[in-house]
C-alpha cells in the first residue's frame, strides 16, 4: 500500500505492508535500535525464534507492519501492535509497543504515516482507541504524538510484575507469605 500523509510531504515512496516471517530478522534488529535510542538495550533478551512464534506462530500474540522505500525495499521504520480489550466500551483496541523510523528517516512522515495506517486498521477492526506508553524523558516523540492528536494519560500509572516477583505471585509465594503475616 502506497501513502500519502496529510502533513503534505512526499510520501509516494512509502509501502507499508504487514511483516512476514522473512521480515523476522529485520524487525529484531529493529527493536533492538529502539531499546538503544531508549538506553534500554540491556533489557532485550528477544531471539528470532520467540519472534517468529509470537508473531507467526500458531497463536500469534502481536502484529507488525513494515514501512519500506518504494522500489529499492530499504527498511524505514516498523510498528509491533496488539490487540487489547475495553470493558468500558465493550470494544477492541490496538495498543502499539513500539513506533521506531531509523534515524536517517526521520521527520519526512514516514512516522506519522505508519501511525495513520494503524489508526486505519483500528477504524477497520472497528476498535475504539490505540493507545501507548512513551517514556517521560522522550520529548520529540510526545510532540509528534501530540502533533498528531494524542492526549496523555495523566492519571494512570503502569504497573508491571515480571522476572523473580513473577515467579513468586504465580509460584504462591507471595499468598502463603500474606498467610504468614495473617498469623503472626
Ligand atoms: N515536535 C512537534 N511535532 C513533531 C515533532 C516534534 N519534535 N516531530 C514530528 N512532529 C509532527 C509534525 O507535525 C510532523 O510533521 P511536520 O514536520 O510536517 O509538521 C509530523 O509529526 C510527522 O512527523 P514524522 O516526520 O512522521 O515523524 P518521524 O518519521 O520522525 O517519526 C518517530 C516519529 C516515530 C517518533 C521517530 O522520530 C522515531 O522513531 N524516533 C525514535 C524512536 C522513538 O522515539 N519511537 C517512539 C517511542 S514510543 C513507542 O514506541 C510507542
């Protein structure tokens, strides 16, 4: 699919298309230069054999879309999504991990273009938002965000339980340790 970005800029060079599995090695290389532009990079343990199951497996768990240079193929930039649920609107939503443009390819739409197709995707799955996380200290991408007609979440917070806490609240631990306390 060839865009156009309503920011008026040349875009006619753009294909956007979802990933396939030969795309697999590229998007991991991808995700890593976003974990790096996040100082984040120590934190990916991903190999391209959990990316292929996660998105190409029998249960795929995420979906990628691809932004690359028409005709020469070269890989721009990358948007992962999920679906999630509201309970209040009883509805689907797309919520996007991550949005990365390579830095050579940056501020010329291809972002907001890869951003306009996941809000097409999310009108078409009849979805009612699409949502993410950015990071605080991630000036440029909330100004194009809001640019684009994102409003912050200021009132919620994110919480995560992951690695030993993981272990620990789906191993029990931390019921009998609450038992425990009861007793004491
Ligand atoms: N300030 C204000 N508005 C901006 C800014 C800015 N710094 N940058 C972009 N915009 C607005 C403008 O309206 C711009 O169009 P205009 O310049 O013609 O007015 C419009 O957004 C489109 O900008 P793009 O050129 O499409 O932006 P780009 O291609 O650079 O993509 C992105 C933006 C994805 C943030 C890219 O710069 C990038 O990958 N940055 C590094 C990684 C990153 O921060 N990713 C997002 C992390 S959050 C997440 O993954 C969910």
């Amino acid at each position: 699919m060839l865009l156009s970005a309503p920011s008026g800029k040349a875009m006619s060079n753009l294909e956007i298309t979802p990933a396939t599995p030969a795309d697999v090695p590229v998007i991991l290389q991808l995700i890593r230069e976003l974990a790096e532009f996040e100082r984040l990079l120590d934190q990916v343990t991903a190999t391209e054999a959990q990316l292929h199951e996660g998105l190409f497996g029998p249960k795929p768990s995420a979906e990628v879309i691809m932004g690359r240079l028409h005709p020469s193929g070269e890989v721009v930039g990358f948007a992962l999504f999920f679906h999630n649920f509201s309970t209040f609107l009883a509805r689907p939503g797309i919520y996007l991990e991550d949005l990365y443009v390579r830095q050579k390819y940056r501020g010329q739409g291809y972002g907001e273009a890869l951003l306009m197709r996941l809000a097409q995707l999310a009108l078409e799955r009849k979805c009612g938002r699409l949502e993410w996380s950015v990071l605080d200290w991630n000036h440029r991408a909330i100004d194009f965000y809001k640019a684009l007609g994102a409003v912050p979440m200021n009132e919620w917070t994110m919480y995560r339980v992951t690695g030993a806490a993981l272990e620990r609240l789906g191993g029990g631990a931390a019921i009998e340790s609450a038992n425990d306390s009861d007793r004491k």
